[in-house]
C-alpha cells in the first residue's frame, strides 16, 4: 500500500484551521480554491504542491506531530494504531455559517 492511499478524501485538511490551546476549529466555509465541494477533491492534485503554496504533503512525521490536522484524519489514526502520535489531543469544531 502507497502512503497516499491511507487518506480517505475527507476534505477537511483542504479548509482554513485554527488551532487554540483545547481545539482545532476547522472553517467550513473556506475550502482551498482548488477545493471540489461536489467530489470532496482537489481539483489540481497532481500539481497540488506546485499550484498551491498552503498545500502541505502530510508525511508520516506530520501524522505524527502536526496539530492542525483533525482526529478524523485517516493519516492521524494510522499514527494513532502505531502508537506514534504525539500531538496534543483537542476537540475538533467544525463551523459552518
């Protein structure tokens, strides 16, 4: 299995996030503008990194350590099953208008 074909394409790292001290508040209403809301894609992946400076490869030491991605996250869960996830744990809020 590639490490690509863990993410289920949920989406949510696609959209602007703040983290605070206790949680990670996802914005709901502002996807990255490659962002296909009917398929839940990018609509750029190939070249995602190179069209797209906000764009970040999720690497396993980001699965491991970044707090900006949410719990759902299917990479944060395989950090999770290995025992390797070191980030802190906060709720996640997702808002939406």
């Amino acid at each position: 299995m590639k490490w690509e074909d863990i993410c289920t394409r949920c989406g949510l790292c696609c959209h602007e996030k703040i983290v605070f001290p206790d949680c990670l508040l996802i914005d709901a209403d502002s996807p990255c503008s490659f962002f296909d809301k009917d398929t839940g894609l990018c609509s750029v992946y190939q070249n995602r990194f190179d069209v797209c400076s906000r764009c970040m490869k999720v690497t396993p030491l980001r699965a491991m350590f970044a707090d900006y991605l949410p719990p759902t996250c299917a990479y944060v869960q395989w950090a999770e099953r290995h025992h390797i996830r070191f980030a802190k744990k906060r709720e996640m809020i997702i808002r939406s208008e």
